[in-house]
C-alpha cells in the first residue's frame, strides 16, 4: 500500500506570514480567556510586535540573501524579490495603521447595539470596546501578505477572503455615524462578495481548460494550445473582474467612496494602502506570470480599464465635497495611474523589470503619503465625529498651520508636484509605459504613448482638487464655530511625522527606494 507523502513546508522562507497568523490566532485566545480589562493592554504590544517582528523576517531574507530561486509550499507560495518588497511595504503600514487603531474614539462601544439606543449608551458610559480589532487587523493582514504571493489561484483566493472577511467586519465599527458605518460594511460586503464569485468562478473555468490552477501551469496550457478556447477566455474575464474589484478600477470602483467614507478612518487608511499594494501585486502575479502567453488579449482591455480609470477618478472627484470621498475617487485615480505600469510588460525580461520596478516604487510611496493624509483627517473634529465636509476645512490653515501644511504636502504628492515622492512614483510608471511602446514588434506602441497622455491629463484634471483644497485651507477665513483640532496622541504624530519624512525623503533622494525595487524586480518567478 502506497503512503502518502509528506507535504513540504518551508517554514523559515514562510516566517513572516507565520508569525502574523499566530499573533492572530494568539489574539483570538486573548479575546476568549483573558478579562477584558486586560485585553487591550495585551492586544496592542502583541499586534505591534507581530509586525515588527515580521518585518524583521524579511529585511533578514534580503540581507542574507536567502531569496528563494522557487516557489515554496509545494509550489504554492512564491517568495520571490517583488513579494518580499511588497510584504516589506504592507508590513510598514499595517504597523504605522495600528498606530491610528490605538487611539480612542475610532471604534464603537457595541456594534451590536442599535445606533442611539440605550444599550449604546450604556456600553460607551462603561468603556466597553472592541478589542477583538487587533486579531481581526492581523487576518487582513496576514490576507494581504499572503494574497500578493500565491502562485496558484485557489490560494490566491484563500488569501483574498482571509484579507476582504476581517475588514468587512471592521468596516461596521465606527464610533460615530453608526448607521452610515453599518452601511457601508454591508455594501462592502455585498459587492466583495460577488467579486470574489466572480474570481472563484473564473478559477474552476482557466482550471476546466487548463487542468491546473498553478499560474505557470496555466501559461504552459495557453502555449500548448493552437486557439483561444472561449471557456479560457471566460474564465479569464472573470477572473479579471474579481481582481479589479479589489482595486478599485472603473467600472468596478462604485463600492469605494462608500466604503471609505462609512468606515472608521484607520481602517479607511488601511484600506486605502495595504489593500491596494495586496490586490495590486496580485493582479502583477496572474497578468504576468499567468497570461504571459496572452499578452495580446488582455492589455488591449487592461488599456481601456485604466484609461477609464484615470479619467473616472479624476472627474468625480472634483464634484466631491466630502473629504474621505474625495480621497476614495483620488485612490481610484491612483489605480489606473498603475494599471499603466501594468500595461508596460511586451519586450524583453529588463523592460518587463524596469515597469516592475516602477510599479513596486509607485506602490511603497503612495502606500506611506495616503496613510498620513488619513491620519490628518482624523484630527480634524466637529461634535458628531471628525469635520468630513470640505466647508469645514476653511481656513484650517490660519488655526492650524502646521497641521494644514503637512496635509497640503501630502495633496501635492497625490498630485504629483516635482520634489515629492509622488512625482518620481508618476515618472517612473510614466517613462516605463513610453519606453515599452518603443520596442520593436509592439503593434501598440501608438496607444502606449497615448494612455500616458490621459495619464498626465488626468493627472492636471487631479492637480486642480487637489490645490482647491489648498486654498479653501490656506485663503478662506476660519468659520466661527469651525471644527475642534484633536490634540494628536503620540502614535498620531509618528505616524503624521514618518509619513511626511517618507514623502519628502524619496522625493529629494529617490535613489534608495528605486534601488531597492529595482532588485526585487529582477527576480520574479515568471515560469
């Protein structure tokens, strides 16, 4: 009788995924025996230290040089140069959104309270709260890190649901505007539901034709195959769906004003970064090493997604008047802004690394710059929760100019002003697309040229929102009962100070970040 094998699991390779699922699991242990006037003083220095520490993990592989040259896990994980960059750039976040989290007043007493009743009340008058965020951060967290560097679709998809179920809970949590809160929870829920149909269904479709879920096993069956078979055609569109959901990209972008705006500003900017670096490594991962063979087929598509994209945030957002909807729509501008990295893959394996590079750095910079911009907004208060409307933000700068100012900086990085990070992210994923469409034997070298050309009108469409901000902070007169600035916590300000160092860092001395990327790039798993 034959036995059965052993599986092989690289446990050293797999630490930091590891060590932030156990701190998770830990938490959960916490949340059901200790007393909960313990929890929190156990959650918080857990949950930071499970970070750092896996962060540590990675800078140790890079710096021994322990890349591994395969993927892991039986083939299922790959932990190669761009997934220990993103899993650097996500750790970074999670660690600096944990921060925020800690602060008083984000988080509701009871969400199973009715919002204004007195159970409410009562929960609030007797400092209860939600602990059990700290163990639900890590599962997204450990999601997000795991869903970037699945080699095979059906972990890509056990790493999307481990990320997408913690944060539809969280979404639901916020202390004030319950009702709006509970809103977009169940919307984020509704929609990321029928996203992650769609990719599970396209993965039992690519799977039908090509008789493995592995992404290079799917490149081989595309290769072998003398035409395009509508079931794999399908099946590819599905999955293209569910993974532009995840990032936000027109036409699947309606669920993220909503959801930015209704859930509790931590949560909004963990969202608004380390999700977008998860799904947006996820989507590098099955385009180039899954469809490398399709490269035809899909970028004629992936070209109209982004330009619609780019022009879709850009518009809307100067009609918004919300400030967390104005940053959701400047998020969405973001994603197609990278989807033309993306788009710069036809040449050689240096080209491909050079859009690559350009991807990573645009990630890691506007990762860092928008988690500072939410930190700002959450100390801009009126009685009923922080100050959303932009009426509210006038003359911020003549009350608080510090606070206005830094906030201005982290606009014009989003805009893409020369001497911030935000410009190098843009130039780089910009020239990538332009030097692509120069190869010999592109048949859409023309449209290249003109995608950075919506590219960079939309970026001048975005500069304009942007800049209005500016001047209703900096030329408008204070209203009389404008809103309360919050006396920032000690993590708010790290977290405010090391965002701004960030963008003004990479956007004098760039060099180190691209250095950084650029290595990473060179050792995707492509086969």
């Amino acid at each position: 009788m034959n036995s059965i094998p052993a599986p092989t699991i690289e446990y050293g390779t797999l630490a930091p995924l590891l060590v932030v699922f156990g701190a998770a699991v830990i938490g959960v242990l916490v949340e059901a025996f200790a007393p909960r006037y313990l929890r929190k003083s156990i959650h918080v220095p857990l949950t930071l230290l499970s970070l750092f520490g896996a962060f540590a993990l990675v800078l140790v592989q890079v710096l021994r040089g322990n890349v591994p040259t395969a993927p892991v896990a039986m083939g299922a994980v790959a932990v190669d140069g761009p997934a220990l960059f993103i899993w650097g750039v996500i750790l970074v976040l999670s660690f600096v959104c944990v921060l925020l989290i800690n602060d008083e007043g984000h988080f509701v007493a009871s969400a199973a309270a009715v919002p204004g009743s007195a159970d409410e009340e009562e929960a609030e008058a007797t400092g209860g709260g939600h602990t059990e965020v700290y163990p639900l951060v890590l599962f997204a967290v450990g999601g997000m890190l795991l869903f970037p560097a699945a080699h095979d679709l059906l972990m890509m998809f056990v790493g999307l649901e481990v990320m997408s179920l913690p944060l539809y809970l969280l979404c639901g949590l916020a202390r004030r505007r319950r009702l709006l809160s509970q809103e977009a929870s169940m919307k984020y829920f509704l929609l990321g539901a029928f996203s992650s149909a769609f990719f599970l269904y396209g993965t039992a479709m690519v799977y039908g034709f090509a008789g493995t879920v592995s992404l290079p096993g799917i490149n081989e069956a595309m290769a072998r195959s003398a035409s395009l078979d509508p079931i794999l055609m399908l099946g590819l569109a599905l999955l293209g769906v569910g993974l532009l959901f995840k990032i936000g990209a027109a036409p699947f972008h309606a669920w993220k004003p909503d959801v930015y705006q209704g859930a509790p500003t931590p949560i909004t900017a963990l969202m608004a970064s380390g999700t977008l670096v998860a799904a947006m490594g996820a989507v590098l991962r099955v385009f180039w090493v899954g469809l490398g063979n399709l490269d035809w087929n899909w970028r004629p598509i992936i070209w109209g997604v982004a330009a619609l994209t780019m022009i879709v945030g850009s518009i809307l957002a100067i009609t918004q008047t919300e400030i967390k909807r104005m940053l959701a729509y400047s998020s969405i501008a973001h994603a197609g802004f990278l989807l033309v990295g993306v788009m710069a893959t036809f040449g050689s394996a240096e080209q491909n690394a050079v859009s690559l590079k350009a991807i990573l750095f645009y990630l890691a910079v506007y990762g860092i710059t928008t988690v500072g911009a939410f930190a700002v907004v959450t100390l801009i208060r009126d009685p009923g929760g922080e100050a959303g409307h932009l009426s509210r933000w006038a003359g911020l700068g003549k009350r608080a100019p510090v606070l206005a100012g830094v906030f201005a900086f982290f606009l014009l990085a989003f805009a893409g002003i020369p001497l911030t990070s935000g410009f190098f992210g843009k130039y780089a994923v910009f020239a990538a697309a332009l030097n692509s469409g120069t190869q010999p034997g592109d048949s859409m070298g023309g449209w290249m040229a003109g995608l950075v050309v919506v590219g960079v009108v939309a970026s001048a469409i975005a500069a304009f929102f942007y800049v209005r901000v500016i001047v209703l902070m900096f030329f408008s007169e204070p209203a009389a009962d404008g809103p309360a600035i919050a006396v920032p916590s000690m993590g708010t300000v790290a977290v405010i100070a090391v965002s701004l160092l960030v963008t003004v860092g990479v956007g004098l001395y760039p060099e180190s970040v691209l250095g950084v990327a650029n290595d990473a790039a060179h050792s995707l798993f492509i086969r």
